[in-house]
C-alpha cells in the first residue's frame, strides 16, 4: 500500500477531514443508490466517527443534514438527519481497477492531491475487513465479534456484489458473505437479531450469523453482518421469471415457500414475546396505514381517484374488535427477491425489514399477515414482468402459498381477510410511491392492484383477489423491490 497522508499517528480530527471531504461528499452521496435523501439536497454533513483502519484507509460515520427533511422520516421524505457508514481510501495514483470508485480528489487539508475513493471496491480494503470479523476485538469505537462455533478461513477472495440497492455486499470466496449497512440508525439491527435468534432455535431457513461489527460511540449500532454464502442458491424473483418465460407452472416451488415462510414465523413466535392485538391496536394501525396513503396521494396525482376505496380495507380493519392473528416479530419486507432456493430448499434472507423505516419500527411486533400479503404482491409482479401477461398463473401461486403456508402453521392467512386486504392495500401503496420515485415506467404495474384493491371487488363477491386486474404489459423484468 503506497505510503499516503493518512499515514499519521492518530489520524486527523473531524473538522479537518471535513476541510477535504465535505464538498466531495455532498455530492457524491446522493448519487449512491443506498442514499436515503433523494431529491433534498444535504446542507450539512459532520463526522460522528472516524477510524483508520490502516494507513490509507478510513471507516467512517458521517451525519447529513437535509434540506425539506422531516422526523416523521416517510418513505417518501427523508429525516432532517440521517448517518452513514462509508470506508474510504487515498491514494497519491488509483490504479485502473479502482476507477469506478474514484470520489474526488481534495484540493485542502489533510486529504489534499489525493485521490479519495469508496474502499469497498478495494480488495485491500475488504481482505482487512474480512481479518478483522475473524480476530474479534475493538479497533477505536468499532466492535468486532463473531461465533465461536464458525471457521472462517484466512486469505478468502473478495468480490462487491453490484446488484445491492440499500446496502452493500461483500462475497468471501463464495463461502461467506458481509452485508454493510450503509444507513446506520442506534440500535441492534434486524439483520443480525433475528437471524441469531432463529439459529438459537435450530431453524435452518436463514443462515445464521458467522461474525459481525458494530460501533459503541456515540451509541451502539449494528454496522455489517457476516453469514454463509449460498453459491448454488437462485432467488425466487429469477425462478418465477424462468416459469413465467418458459410458460411453466410456479404452484409447487410457492406451497413449499409458504411452508418456508410459515416456519419461520412459527421459531419467530417461540424466539421473541407475542402479543394479541386489542381493538385500540387495530384502530392505530388503521390509522397509520391511512396517513401514509395520504401522504402518498400527495406525492403522487394518479393514487388520488382511488384514496377512497382504498380507506375502505382500512376502515374494515379498524372495526375489527375480536383478537386476531397475534403480532410477532417478522421479516418486515418479504418478497420473492428475499428468498433463495438450492435444490427443494427455500431459504429466507434480508431480515433488515424497509430500511426507509426508522429501527424502532422495523423490530416492532407485527402481525406475519404482513409478510404473506408481501410475497403475494411479488407474485403479481413477477406475473406482469413477461409477456403474455398470466394473471391465473400469480392467482394460482397466491393460493399455493398460502395452502402450503396453512399447512405449516396450522392457521391459513385466508381466514383473515380483513387483515390481508388492509396489509395487501398498504404494500400496493408503498410501491405506488416507489415506482413514482425511481421507475416512473412501472408505476402502472402497483397502480392495477389499486384499482382492484379500491374496488373490492373480490372481498364482495367471494372471489380471489387477483382475479379482475386489468393487463399491464412491460417491457423488461422488474427490478426486485
């Protein structure tokens, strides 16, 4: 590693690094797609921590401030403040293969004429991280732990995955892979709880945790987790497609997928407390359903004509005033791209939940109703990503998944209809306001299923609720939300 300025005993204070990197920042930040703020521009940017890892590289957490940022921190608006973990490198010259990482280079303070870039391309840079996860031990305010039980071998190839959206992965010679949290909030995140907490009860559905890091200053917060990396895994997103292009059927894969999903629910509820739901709750969570249709309305003109409709699964689920399904801890944001399968075997990943969501609200008890109503939303849109579109094929799959889901758990999600109708309507209200946001081309992929959800058509006449949707041809498969 060539020598650079970083190569100082103690390294530099914050407000001096902020004299190379600020401007840089502020405008490279927003170009990631990991930035939450898209849209509000930053109007402030302070180091929370700084670490060198070794000469010419640097862990940090840098607080942003946003211009229009609000604390209710919608999917649709960022918080006034949000922290983010970056490593980033210097070098007098990049070498070719780091260009793609390239950030800027500082023209003052202690970073000036060098070529500062993001050292999670680097293969220095991760080969070290990797050392560290395997040697537990501090390093300033970072934290490094891992299982004792697991053997991760030395000198592992690294590789970034480029297929991330709100984080980013590291691939350890196709044996392990590191999942760094670029958006870092106070907290243990979901990503390592839950999984550990399923290994501890020998659920064998999600890989368990092999080593992880984390920081302690200013407060404790999970930084990257590292767990097995499935390498004859396909995801379910790629698999559904394969179906739909070779005009195959999907109803086995998704009855053992509903199965999948239900056991893992069911060492869920034995892992963490339950909690039978009042009619208060029912009414809060209506309530909080309803304001982020109306927030999207706003954002979004076409929603508008059908916010009455859609108040209606709200306005059921708010009458409710019998104890239903009990709340749990889920997965949060499950979706066919959050599965894998090698051979008969579905395993379930990303338990991070939305990461739009604030933390606290990601590990809330919730009921698993909100999970299934996620994986049948994927299936329609799995079924509108391939020409003809075959709305009995997403019908069929509905319906497997959730016999096979029924016949894990001993409960079927169709017996909750008003539940499922109000969790289905508020997934199809936040892709409305996602495909808004970043592919204006699919928004009338979600909008369809807002048609028929405002409608209600299916509930009123006894019927399945994919039947009715109107086509909606697209011409290229659907990036997974």
């Amino acid at each position: 590693m060539p020598k650079t300025a970083l190569h100082r005993p103690g390294g530099h204070a914050p407000a001096a690094l902020l004299t190379s990197l600020a401007e840089l920042l502020r405008q490279w930040l927003p170009r990631q797609r990991w930035f939450a703020g898209k849209g509000h521009p930053v109007t402030g940017l302070s180091v929370v921590s700084s670490t060198e890892l070794y000469p010419g590289c640097l862990h940090l957490l840098i607080r942003t401030e946003h211009l229009g940022g609000s604390d209710d921190g919608g999917p649709g608006t960022p918080p006034p403040d949000d922290c983010y973990q970056l490593l980033l490198g210097a070098r007098e010259v990049l070498p070719p293969r780091l260009a793609p990482a390239f950030i800027g280079r500082p023209s003052a303070g202690p970073l000036a004429d060098l070529s500062v870039y993001d050292a999670f391309h680097d293969p220095d840079a991760a080969g070290l991280l990797l050392e560290r996860l395997r040697t537990p031990g501090a390093a300033g305010p970072l934290l490094f732990e891992r299982d004792p039980q697991v053997t991760v071998p030395p000198g592992l190839a690294p590789r970034l995955l480029d297929t991330e959206q709100s984080n980013s992965s590291l691939v350890y010679g196709n044996s392990f892979i590191l999942k760094v949290f670029r958006r870092v909030q106070p907290g243990i995140n979901p990503d390592l709880e839950v999984p550990w907490a399923l290994a501890r009860q020998g659920c064998s559905r999600v890989p368990a945790p092999a080593a992880w890091f984390g920081t302690s200053q200013p407060r404790e917060a999970t930084l990257g987790v590292l767990q097995p990396f499935l390498r004859d895994a396909s995801d379910g997103w790629t698999l559904a497609l394969q179906s739909l292009t070779s005009g195959g059927e999907f109803t086995e894969e998704a009855f053992e997928l509903g199965r999948a999903t239900a056991e893992i629910h069911v060492a869920l509820a034995a892992a963490f407390p339950v909690r039978a739901p009042s009619p208060l709750q029912h009414r809060q969570l209506a309530a909080a359903m309803s304001e982020r249709l109306d927030t999207t309305a706003r954002s979004v003109p076409e929603l508008r004509p059908y916010a009455a409709g859609l108040r209606s699964a709200f306005d059921a689920l708010a009458l409710l005033d019998a104890a239903i399904r009990p709340a749990q801890r889920i997965h949060g944001d499950l979706h066919l791209g959050q599965v894998l399968r090698a051979g008969r075997q579905w395993s379930v990943i990303d338990f991070e939940g939305e990461p739009a969501r604030p933390l606290t609200e990601r590990r809330r008890l919730q009921s698993p109703v909100r999970d299934v109503a996620g994986m049948l939303r994927s299936f329609d849109y799995a079924a509108r990503s391939r020409r003809p579109w075959r709305p009995h094929w997403a019908q069929r799959c509905r319906e497997a998944f959730c016999a096979g889901y029924a016949a894990a758990a001993a409960w079927d999600p169709r017996e909750e209809p008003e539940l499922l109708r109000a969790y289905e309507t508020d997934r199809a209200v936040y892709e409305v306001l996602y495909e808004a946001r970043h592919r204006p081309d699919w928004l009338p992929v979600p909008m369809a299923a807002v048609g028929r959800l405002a409608e209600g058509a299916g509930e009123r006449r006894g019927e399945h609720p994919t039947e009715h949707l109107t086509e909606h041809r697209v011409e290229r498969p659907a990036e997974r939300l």
